[in-house]
C-alpha cells in the first residue's frame, strides 16, 4: 500500500498510513522494516501496543540519530 501526506518530516506519517492499511480488507503486514525518518517515540510506541504486526521481531526502525552516535567521533 502507499499513501501521499503533506508533513513535512516522515515521522508523522507511518502511524496514519499504517491505519489506513488497516482500514483496508488486505492482510496487515506480519513485520515492518523503515528508515530512521520514520522512527520516534510515538511510532515505535504504536507499533508496540496498536499495530497488529505478528511476528517475533515486528519492526526494524532504527532511531534517528543511531548514525551519528555509531561514528567513532560522536561523543
């Protein structure tokens, strides 16, 4: 599924799209896996408590700024 929004950063747009795959009659997705843009606390709590992912490990999202705390020069 897609859908277009009108954010201007990613990470309000997973939660509304993962709603409107969930109004839809197709089978939601059993995991997810997105960029940093989509990882927040509000997302990762909604995948945690609301989605119906069903699996094991059911989302790879990492959080924004893993990147830059994984070069040696972050501190």
């Amino acid at each position: 599924g897609y859908s277009v929004h009108q954010r201007p950063t990613d990470t309000r747009c997973l939660i509304p799209h993962l709603e409107l795959l969930r109004s839809w009659s197709l089978p939601f997705p059993k995991q997810l896996a997105a960029d940093a843009g989509y990882g927040s606390e509000p997302t990762y709590t909604y995948l945690l408590e609301e989605a119906p992912l069903q699996a094991e490990n059911p989302f790879l999202i990492p959080y924004n700024t893993l990147a830059a705390e994984t070069k040696p020069s972050f501190t």
